[in-house]
C-alpha cells in the first residue's frame, strides 16, 4: 500500500492500515520534522515494528540528507 501522510509518501507492506498504525507514524513524522523526540505506546501486535519501519524508510527515501552528520558532530567523533 502507498498513501501520503501529510506530504510524504509513505510505502506499507499490507493492504490494510489501522487507525492508530497511521497516528503512530504522523506523530513520528513530526517528531523526525521537529528534531524531538517523541514517546508513544502502543499494545502487543498492533503494527508497531512495522509502522515505524515504513514510516522511516519512506521519510529516508524522501528526504535523504535526514540523518546525515553535521560537521561539528563529525568533528566530535573524528570523522
């Protein structure tokens, strides 16, 4: 499946979306846009592994330079 979660593009693996599974990746979406951190819970088999999967494979292939080193943590650890 491929819908848009605000403006990206998000790729999931199954056909069918639970509505907490969608909120779970837009809170994660913000937080990866804000540069937070971000504190969800969510119960036992209800997507989580593959919510967070998909949502940061797609924001990564989206936006690529995401996560990239700045210079001054480089130069912290020597790279």
């Amino acid at each position: 499946m491929r819908f848009h979660l605000e403006e990206l593009d998000v790729f999931f693996p199954y056909d069918y979306l639970y509505r907490e599974q969608y909120d779970y990746m837009l809170y994660l979406k913000r937080a990866i846009q804000d540069k937070g951190h971000v504190l969800l819970e969510m119960p036992t088999g209800t997507g989580k592994t593959v919510s967070l999967i998909s949502l940061i494979t797609s924001y990564q292939l989206q936006y690529p330079q995401t996560g990239e080193h700045s210079s001054h943590v480089a130069q912290f650890f020597g790279s």
